[in-house]
C-alpha cells in the first residue's frame, strides 16, 4: 500500500461528476491504500472538505452546472494552504487562473492510461516536490489564457449550442453570455471573416487543441 505509512493513511477527496469515473477513481485509490471520499459537485467538495479534512483532492474541471473545479481549488487554497491538488481535465491547456499554483499536479484524462500515474502524481504532490517536470500545466496554446468559466462556454460553443441555449445552460442573461462571448473571442484573437463566422473559428481552434470530435 503506497498510501499507508508507519500506520497512517492519507486522505483523499475525489470531486468528479461523471458517476462511473467517479467510481472507478475512487476505487483505484482505495486500492492504493488511501482513505477516499467522493462527490460530484464543487459545493459538495468544499462542504466535504470540512468534515473529512483530505490530505489531497483530486479535482475535474468541468463539474457540469455551477462553480468550477478551478473555483474549488481557489477556494480550498484559502482556507486549507497545505492540501496538495491533482486536477483532471479534457483541456489541453489549464486557464491561466491555475498556472502558478504550487503542489498541483494536471493530468488530462485522455492521458491517464496506466493508472500509477495518478498515483505518481499524487506522491508528488504529497511530498512536496515540484510536479511541473512530470506533469506540467502547458501555457503553449492559446486556450491556456481563458478562464475556467470562458473554457465552459468555449465547450458549449463548440458544440453547437446557440447564445440563448449558452444563456439557459448557465443560468444567465443572453446580454452577459453575449459580452463573455466578445471576451473569449478577443482572447482567441479572432477577426471577422465574411466566409467564416467567429463562432465557426472559436470551434475550429477548440477542437483543434482538445482533440473533441466534430459531428458532422
């Protein structure tokens, strides 16, 4: 058990909302000795967070409707400077909001094909050594200077979904998803092209640096 020493064994909260992940995470580090617990949501983490009191989380970014797995690491940061961060993620690239965090670990999911490396990248951060050699936060991309929230609406985008649906989904007006909108598509740097929309290239260069699939 690479968890457990000299009879202790550390704690780690798992925040994922996709129920089979979830349990196939959780599993994997109760198998590795780690006393684990798990929800689905950002306001679950952090009210966990206080009764469990985890050594670790290990956090996804996009946690469906409401605040962000970047939201919850702020918020943990803060009020626990000592736990140590594993974030889950489909993006190529982490918002800028996260890149000078210090014990945080990025693993993109599609990556994760040998289990050990959750597992290395848990130790790392548990013991405090720098894990931006084995798992770096890339900052290569354009992606990587949006927020978490302009990455969500970015995903939507991408999948077709209109500013009014975008709205709906989020629970906002359609002039504020409008203006956030504006904002992503200067950070990408887009220009108005009269044979391709903005929304056409903002998907483009999504799809291009995630790997999503484009239905045709």
């Amino acid at each position: 058990m690479v968890a457990a020493q000299d009879n202790f064994t550390r704690r780690l909260l798992l925040v994922e909302d996709d129920q089979l992940t979830r349990g196939l995470i959780s599993s994997l580090f109760s198998q590795a000795g780690f006393e684990v617990e798990s929800c689905g949501t950002a306001a679950e983490g952090a009210d966990l967070a206080q009764r469990f009191d985890p050594d670790v989380m290990v956090v996804d970014i996009s946690l469906g409707e409401g605040p962000t797995g970047i939201d919850l690491i702020q918020a943990m940061r803060n009020a626990y400077p000592h736990m140590a961060f594993v974030v889950l993620s489909n993006y190529a690239a982490l918002p800028v909001a996260i890149k000078d965090f210090k014990k945080v670990a990025y693993l993109r999911k599609r990556d994760v094909a040998d289990p050990q490396m959750l597992i290395q990248a848990l130790e790392e951060v548990l013991h405090d050594f720098d894990p931006s050699g084995t798992f770096p936060i890339e900052q290569h991309n354009v992606l990587s200077t949006l927020t978490a929230q302009q990455l969500q609406v970015l995903a939507l985008i991408s999948q077709g979904l209109s500013n009014h649906e975008i709205a709906l989904r989020r629970g906002t007006t359609i002039q504020s998803t409008e203006q956030l909108i504006g904002r992503i598509y200067r950070s990408l740097g887009l220009e108005r092209d009269s044979a391709k929309s903005m929304r056409v290239q903002a998907t483009s260069i999504y799809n291009s640096i995630t790997g999503a699939i484009v239905n045709s």
